[in-house]
C-alpha cells in the first residue's frame, strides 16, 4: 500500500483490508512509522516511539474490530505498563506505571497497534500545547501556530496523516479545542460513560474524560463503542447504551430542534470567522430539515468561569503534590504550574465544595434549555489556532511570579481578596480564546466539535454542539448527517502528502 492510498482509508476501513488479508498490520506500521518520521521535526507531536512494543504486539497476534490499525496514546491518563507517563511535566519523566490503564486495556484488546505517544502542556492545564519540558505542537496546516491543547500532539498526528485516529483526553475542551485547530472531529462523551481506572474513581470531579481524534464519524463511534463500559470499583456509570453507537450513525434522524449563539459567555471577543461559522452551520442545518433559532441556557458565564478555575486551582496544587511525594523538586515544574497550585493551595475546602455545589445550578440550567431544545450549537473557539506564544507570560510577569512564588509570598497572601481578583483575572484571561467548551465538563454532558468551516486565513474553523446527558447517539448521527452534506475527510494539509524521498524505517 503506497502512503496516499493509506490516507484514503479511516480505521474502520483499515481494520476491514486487514481482516481481508489485503494488506498486513506489519505493512501498516510501517507507513504510520514513516510518516512519523518525515513530519515530525516540523510538528514535534510524538514524545516517544514504541515501535519494539508494537512489533511484538503484532506478533503475539491481533484481535478485535480494529486489528492492525497502527494508534497513538496521549502521554497523560492513558498508562502503557512498563511505559513512562510524563503528564508533559519534567517533575514526571521517571513516572513508569506497572500496569496499562483501563482506557489503554480496551484499545489493545480492540487490536489497534499501539506504537508511541503523543505531546501535551504540562498536566493538560493549557487549551495549548507548550510543555517547556517536550517542547511546543506545531499545527500541520500552518507551522507557526499551535495545534491547541492538551490533546495537541494527538491532532496534529492524525492531522498530519500519521495515523487515521489517536487518543485523548477533554477536563475543559482538551479534545474538541484541538479538535477544530487541525481540522478534525472529536466528541467528549458524558460523564460516567468511561471508565478512568485502575488509578482515579473520577478525574477532576468527573469534568474530564477520554475519547479520541479522528478523520470520520464512524471511527470515533466505534471507539466510543469499545471504550464505554464500567470497571471494579467504578464510582459511577452512565451504563450501555441501548445500541452500539457505530450502528446509530446509520439510523435516519429526526428532526431536531437546535438553539445557538455566537458571543462569548464571558464577555470576551469572538471573531467574525467563529460567529460566521456558526450561521452557516444554522443554514445548513435548516437545509437539512432541522429548526434552528437563536437561544442559549440561562447560566452566567462568569460564574461557570469561576467554578472551573477554583477546581483547576485545587487539581493543579493536587497533582503537583503528588509529583512531589514521588520526588520531584519544586524548580522542575513550569513557572504557571508553581504559581498556580500555591494559587491552588489558597482555595479553601469550604470554598471548594460550594464551589462544586454550583456545577448543579449550571446542569440544572442547561438541562431546563434540553426541555425545549435537542442540541445546543456554539463555535468550538473564539477564533482558529493561535501563533505560538500565544497567551505566554509577558516578561514583567514572569519576573513578578518569580518573585512572589519563590520567596513565599504568593503563598502568604493566596487567600486575600488581591489573589481573588487575580483569580478573576486569570479565569478571564485563559479561557477568552476558548470560553465555549468547559460548560459540557461542569454539566457532564456530551459534546462534539465538528470541522465544517474554515476562517479568512484558511485555517479550519470548527463548530460545537452539546446534547443532553447520555445522548452522544444524537450527536454522532447529526455528525454523520453534517459530514454526508459537507465531507471533510479529504481536506488534509500538504503536510499529510508523504514526500518521495522520505526514508522508510
């Protein structure tokens, strides 16, 4: 199989010429292998390479509806026993888990060649890709722009034709952000429907999840079909839905009811891009036969803002905490990190769990707009893939915060109505370039961002939609509608076309 024929399959279609004996999980492997080869010091989206690991798994044999279709794991949640996880932190580069996590299980038992992992911020805490310690994610549509976070290194692979899909991982955005700066479809599933075991009953309270990035509709709904499923011990489970999810995409759908709105929920700039792909995205849902108006649930924004960061705060000083019991020094952590758990530090249990208390009133809030309406439709970001350095700490800040949480400082006035307001600032501040996301993680509720548009620049544009709690059926069959009517599987960076000359591993 040459590289471009490669492109033109997803991994549903791959996993069927396997089965067919038309071409061997060897073979595939190598041109994932090769094309990993030839983009990646231009998009440094792979932190490391299991090739010896993927050989032997092949050899072992190869089981499941996905057998042979080379995959990439993110280097966060998804532990590869005997494999370090970084979490994109220095602080973690010795951190080798003894046994796979549940998520990284039920992709081998799927039969997908697990062959390396993917680049992230450090913790997953930035809607951008910039780990001091495994370098910045380049976007394969244009090198001067990040390919968004934290799943970014995961994008950018399948973005740049590495591979057909790879894994991730969404706390506020972290698929469905990079998701629409490559081009991609990624859909957040609710809260309870994947497991995050054996090491969490529920990460960051349950905002945060796993799915995957990928190229069609149909694969990310058969992986949602293999990874949905409670383990031992699970807190909570949304439970099996009804029928496989890859069959429901090929369901007729009814008629939907669907609100949108295009300002931000903070108050914050939206371009004219986000706001015009969202209408034309209302157009085309009307030609469809759905009814589309403008309406948006009764939450302030602020507010959510706010419940989201005293939770980051917490999560960050928690796992910064944890890094350090296993003995990493406090100077190995990002500046951001360190300042941000002392931030972290200062949040009160009390002010915590009201805090937690207010993730109700905002589920309760959407869940009243689901009485009249099916899906809830928004841009994906406030504008397409930011230049690298976008959002860095400016010098005079940097130099402040060296200060601050150095001496001590910060930390003696964490819990003043100074570090309130900076606080506010800083949830302002963050999620200005992506204010659309985070309501879905709070609510629990599933999410999708879907690359239907495309900006003034040429960059993709993606669109979002969100679906009542344990609905992810609906959103995958309007996506598999949206993608019949508008394709984007072919739309790939030049990145994507393997040159020539490019070794062969």
């Amino acid at each position: 199989m040459r590289h471009d024929e490669y492109l033109r399959h997803d991994a549903t279609a791959l996993a069927a010429l396997v089965r067919a004996g038309e071409v061997g999980a060897n073979e595939l492997l190598d041109l994932a292998l090769a094309q990993a080869q030839a983009v990646q010091p231009r998009i440094n989206a792979l932190v490391r390479v299991m090739d010896e690991q993927a050989r032997q798994q092949i050899e072992s044999g190869l089981q499941g509806p996905l057998a042979g279709v080379p995959f990439l794991l993110k280097d966060s949640l998804h532990d590869y026993a005997g494999v370090a996880t970084t979490h994109g932190s220095r602080a973690l580069r010795d951190n080798v888990p003894a046994r796979h996590s549940a998520t990284t299980r039920r992709f081998l038992d799927a039969g997908l060649v697990v062959f390396g992992k993917t680049n992230l911020p450090e913790f997953g805490l930035k809607g951008v890709s910039d780990s001091a310690f495994l370098g910045p994610v380049s976007n394969p549509w244009d090198l001067s722009r990040n390919a968004g976070g934290s799943s970014g290194g995961s994008a950018a692979v399948v973005a740049a034709g590495v591979l057909p899909m790879a894994a991730g991982t969404d706390g506020g955005g972290s698929l469905r952000i990079p998701a629409a700066c490559c081009g991609l479809f990624a859909l957040k599933p609710s809260r309870g429907r994947i497991s995050d075991a054996p090491a969490f009953g529920e990460v960051w309270f349950g905002a945060c999840t796993h799915g995957v990035l990928s190229r069609s509709v149909r694969d990310t709904a058969i992986a949602l079909d293999l990874l949905c499923g409670r383990e031992p011990g699970d807190p909570f489970a949304l439970g099996m839905p009804d029928s496989p999810f890859v069959q429901a995409i090929g369901k007729p759908l009814r008629r939907l009811r669907i609100g949108f709105a295009t300002a931000s929920p903070i108050g914050t700039a939206v371009s004219p891009d986000a706001v015009s792909a969202v209408e034309r995205t209302a157009g085309l849902l009307r030609s469809l036969g759905h009814e589309v108006e403008s309406a948006q649930p009764t939450i302030d924004g602020h507010a959510l803002a706010r419940a989201y960061l005293t939770m980051y705060l917490g999560q960050t000083a928690a796992d910064v905490e944890a890094a350090r019991q296993l003995g990493a020094g406090a100077r190995e952590f990002e500046l951001l990190t360190r300042a941000l758990a002392v931030l972290g530090h200062g949040v009160s249990a009390a002010t915590l769990c009201a805090s937690l208390l207010r993730w109700n009133e905002f589920a309760r809030a959407l869940g009243a707009f689901f009485e009249r309406y099916d899906l809830f439709l928004t841009p994906t970001m406030a504008a397409t893939a930011p230049p690298h350095g976008h959002g860095e700490l400016s010098r005079g800040l940097t130099l402040a915060l060296e200060l601050l949480v150095g001496s001590g400082m910060l930390r003696l006035i964490a819990r003043t109505r100074v570090v309130a307001r900076l606080v506010d600032a800083i949830a302002t501040d963050n999620m200005a370039p992506v204010p659309f996301t985070q309501l879905a993680n709070l609510t629990g509720t599933p999410a999708m961002s879907v690359p239907l548009c495309t900006g003034a620049d040429g960059l993709p544009m993606g669109v979002h939609f969100t679906a009542r709690i344990g609905d992810e059926a609906t959103l995958l069959q309007l996506a598999a509608q949206l993608e019949q009517a508008a394709p984007w599987f072919d739309r790939l960076p030049e990145l994507a076309r393997l040159p020539k000359e490019a070794p062969r591993p």
